[in-house]
C-alpha cells in the first residue's frame, strides 16, 4: 500500500541546551533514548493527570522535533511555554514537513523515518520535507483501520483533552508511559490509577453494523448505558467500554449493532 499523508499532525522545533531535561520534567515517557537515536512517544497532561497532547519525538541534529496534533499546535507551543522560565529552551511552529505513515509498504527513501514506537506491527512514520516531491499517498483511511484493529489510540481523534485517561486508553501498553523516571506532570494520578486498579473502563476495537456513529456516541448494552464510541471508519471503531458491562445483553450506539473484537 502506498504512504498515508496525515494532513491532521505537524511539527513543533525544540532547541537549547536544555531541551532533553525540559521535556523529560514534563512528559509521561522517558526521553534518554532520543539523544541515542530513537523515537519517543510520549504525553503532556494536566496536573490531575487528564491527557492534553500526544508526541513522537526523535532529534534532527541539535534539535528535538515534536509531532502533534495541527489544530491545536498553537496552544500546544502556549501550554509549554508556561513551563519554559529560565530553561535554555526556544519553542516553534516547524512547517517544512508532512507527516507520512504507512504499515505494508517500503519506507519512501528521504525524509526522517522511524518505526512507530507505539506498536511492532503499526508500521513507520515518516516526515517529509514539504519542499521534496512527495512519495505516492493515499487517504488514510487504511492506516486507521489498521492502528484500530490493534487496538491503538490516535491522540485527539480518540482521546479527550482535559478528560481522558491515559490508562483507559491502554497507552501503559503502547509505550506511552515511563513508570520508573522521575516526577512529571500528572505523575501521582497515572500511578495511582495504574497501582491501585481504579480503572472503570477500557478502550477496545469494536466491529460496527450499520451507520457509523459520531465520537462520543453513548453504546448501550440493552437499555444500560455501556461505554461510548471514540473514533470511527465504517465497519470499525475504538470505544470505552465499562469494565462491568454485559456484551451479551447486545451492543448499539445510535441504533448501530457494536460487537467486541477479541
């Protein structure tokens, strides 16, 4: 299959002397290995520990180049400004690159490549210099299809910022979370929830009969509220679940049958 373009990320450039420790003081994930190579994905969360942005980080040179969600980029750049102070740190918009992805096809040759860290068979991502003639790419249709079937969350598109739980979402799995580094923002909620096992609900993949339903979409079991459907393509969805919920009493979101995947 050909790349995907998500028209929907962009990139934010973080520079200075200071910029691994700065992120590493304020996100989930331990970012030691970016300075070795690696890519990172990692969150930024409330101080009540609710989800407020998703990151892949990887370093270009003596640089940290960040992929977030593109409408909310600007406030993301606001957001960690609050915490710059005295930091040798300087945050900006990076707009010479798209974001590629793909999951059963060869990595375009150019760009900066990196397998997914979330997942071994989610794929590679790759960005791409917006001033290089671009790869052969399709919608992204496929790609969602292929991240919802395993199960994996993709940043504001299934979570809610100012309300999600990193945990619902499974992201202790997907590599999101560093449970041994030292104290970031939101640290004693993630750990409580995670130590004390006060989850009530779970994401999973779920199979979609009929009309796909918006995100947020209550799911009933009977006439008893189950969970809601988060992001959507036809035929397929991730939805919360209740861990107290009845598959068998029949699953609908808005008159549309949902099924659990196993």
């Amino acid at each position: 299959m050909p790349a995907s373009t998500l028209s929907d990320r962009a990139l934010i450039v973080v520079t200075g002397s200071e910029r691994v420790s700065f992120l590493n003081g304020l996100l989930t994930n331990n970012l030691g290995p970016v300075e070795s190579g690696a890519a990172v994905y990692a969150c930024l969360l409330t101080p009540q520990g609710k989800y407020l942005f998703d990151f892949f980080i990887r370093a270009e040179g003596d640089r940290l180049l960040l992929e977030v969600d593109a409408a909310r980029r600007a406030d993301c750049l606001r957001r960690l400004s609050l915490y710059k102070l005295r930091a040798d740190v300087t945050l900006a918009a990076e707009d010479g690159y798209k974001v590629l992805v793909g999951f059963d096809g060869p990595v375009p040759e150019g760009g900066i490549a990196f397998a997914d860290p979330r997942h071994p068979n989610l794929g590679w991502r790759c960005w791409w210099p917006v001033s290089e003639p671009p790869p052969p790419a399709e919608d992204a249709e496929a790609y969602h299809r292929h991240r919802i079937g395993l199960g994996v969350p993709d940043g504001s598109r299934d979570l809610e910022p100012d309300r999600s739980i990193l945990l619902e979402f499974n992201l202790d799995s997907f590599n999101a979370i560093d449970f041994a580094k030292g104290c970031y923002i939101g640290q004693e909620l993630t750990a409580r929830t995670k130590y004390r096992a006060v989850l009530k609900r779970k994401a999973q993949p779920v199979r979609l009969t009929g009309p796909v339903p918006p995100p947020g979409t209550p799911i009933l079991a009977g006439e008893k509220e189950a969970g809601e459907l988060r992001f959507a393509v036809p035929g397929l969805g991730l939805a919360l679940i209740r861990l107290d919920a009845d598959p068998a009493a029949g699953l609908t979101a808005d008159g549309t049958a949902v099924t659990l995947m196993a």
